[in-house]
C-alpha cells in the first residue's frame, strides 16, 4: 500500500522541522520542534484527565484498557501531542490512557520508567485485561515496563504494540549509519544528545533504560511496526529477532517510505490509518 502522502511528509519534515532539531540551541527549542499540530477526529466523549497511580494522564474512549507509552525521546510531547493515536484506538473500542510522564533533563533516568509502572499498576489494580502500546521512546518503556513487570512477577499485559521503538540508548543499530541520510528528521547526533540527557549518567545497556539488552523470555506477543528508511529501523529489527530467540511470538512489518512515526498522521495519511488499524485489531484480538 503506496500513496503520495508519506513522500510529501518525509518532504516537509526533512526541510521545516529536520533543520530546526539540528540548530535547536537547547532540549527546551528541539522540543518545540517536535510539537506539531496534526489533524484528529475526537472520540465521542472527547478527552477528560485524571490521576492514575498519581501521573496525570489523558484518557479517551470506553472499551478495553490500553495504555498508550507517547515518544519523544525521553524530553519531548505529552499526551495531546498524541491525540491522533489515542482517538484512533478509541474510536476502535478502547480505553486510552496517555500518562504525561516525566521528562529529561528535568527528570531523567529512570523517572520515566517510574511513572509508566505507577500508571500500569494503578491500571491493573481495576481488575481485566490491559494492552499495551508506544511509539519511538514510547516504546521502548513500553518494552522496560515489562521486564520490569515480569521480573516482578506481576501481570503482563495481554500484548503489546510498538511503533519504531527505541530500544537501544547507544545507538548501536545499522541502520542508524546506513540511514543517516534518507531519515527525514533524525541524525545519530539527535539520538545520543536525547539519550544523554535522558540517561544522566546512567550506562545506556541497563535494561531499565535499553531493554534490547535484557532478556525479553516470558513477554506477551508484540507486534511492531517502522519505516525501512528511519534511524531506529534496526531497534525494532534486533527487538523482533531475540524476542523470537527468547520464545516470544513477535510479528515485525517494515513499512517502504514513511517518517518516523507516521501513525501520528492519521488523519491524512492512508499508511498510518493501516498501520494503527493492524495494532487495534492485534491487541483486540489478544485482549479476547
């Protein structure tokens, strides 16, 4: 499934927000790159807030709990910036949950991981099953609160779906070499200023941080989905390939000429309204 819009997307952000992510000054003015307004169709109800495990977190839709882990990069957005993904899901027969978790440099390592774990527990304390799901930093703490959620020996959700995850803080994929110039938005530079900022010193292999390192036995299925030409493609390459090492039932798609994060263009674009479709019905099915 090819159209016009993921090329006139890569397009505008390799020259509106790429060059303002490269001559941000500060975290503070990359963040304001990120913060694009896309179009989204409201769920009936619209979004309300509330606190769950103290986090505050927009919630959307009615149907089965799905807690939606936003990306980016550990110092980047919050939960309106993601409407277009939550509205899609609840429009689908879901309970959205979008925490506004804490972000570096203010709070770094592990405060994000603190706060998903504070929402998901406070979440599965109402009793059903729960799915999960995140974009790029979004995640890969959707990938670190299993782990640390299994270690536990607490209940896992009943899948997971994960958008171009980023799931290795030292940026050691190949693709984030070969595809240094065709990814519309990020540099490797980009990547290792966010996950320094993010780490503060933490070692970008601890698990918590950089769960490709852990060993992923025992997760749920996880479907995971990125663009063949983004930085973080290998993330979700590398991710799919020991969680089948380990046992675990992962589908990988790699999806021709889209930006990262395209599912975020819903409401324009043929390709993210697939890809969020395939996820709703991955996790629907899961959650029975």
């Amino acid at each position: 499934m090819k159209s016009l819009a993921p090329r006139c997307a890569c397009k505008l952000l390799a020259r509106r927000v790429k060059p303002r992510l490269i001559g941000a000054a500060t975290l503070k003015e990359a963040a304001r790159a990120f913060a694009l307004k896309l179009p989204f169709e409201p769920p009936a109800g619209g979004f309300r807030t509330e606190r769950l495990g103290g986090v505050r977190t927009e919630v959307c839709g009615a149907g089965t709990p799905l807690l939606y882990l936003h990306g980016g990069a550990y110092f980047a957005g919050g939960p309106r910036h993601y409407r277009p993904i939550a509205g899609f899901f609840a429009a689908r027969g879901f309970e959205v949950f979008t925490p506004a978790y804490r972000l570096a440099p203010r709070h770094p390592f592990p405060a994000a991981l603190e706060d998903a774990l504070a929402a998901y527990e406070a979440l599965a304390g109402r009793g059903g099953p729960i799915a999960l799901a995140g974009d790029s930093a979004g995640g890969g703490l959707a990938l670190a609160l299993m782990l640390a959620r299994r270690d536990a020996g607490l209940l896992l959700p009943v899948a997971a779906a994960l958008f171009s995850p980023w799931t290795d803080l030292s940026v050691t994929g190949a693709s984030a070499r070969e595809n240094e110039g065709r990814d519309p938005l990020f540099t490797r530079r980009m990547l290792k200023i966010a996950a320094r900022a993010y780490l503060a010193g933490a070692k970008a292999d601890d698990p918590r941080a950089s769960p490709l390192c852990g060993d992923l036995t025992g997760l749920p299925p996880l479907l995971l989905h990125a663009g063949e030409d983004e930085l973080l493609r290998d993330d979700a390459v590398r991710l799919a390939e020991r969680g089948q090492a380990c046992g675990v039932t992962a589908r990988l798609v790699l999806w021709p000429e889209v930006p990262h994060c395209w599912q975020l263009a819903a409401g324009l674009m043929e390709e993210a309204r697939a890809s969020l479709g395939e996820a709703a019905a991955f996790l629907r099915d899961a959650a029975g």
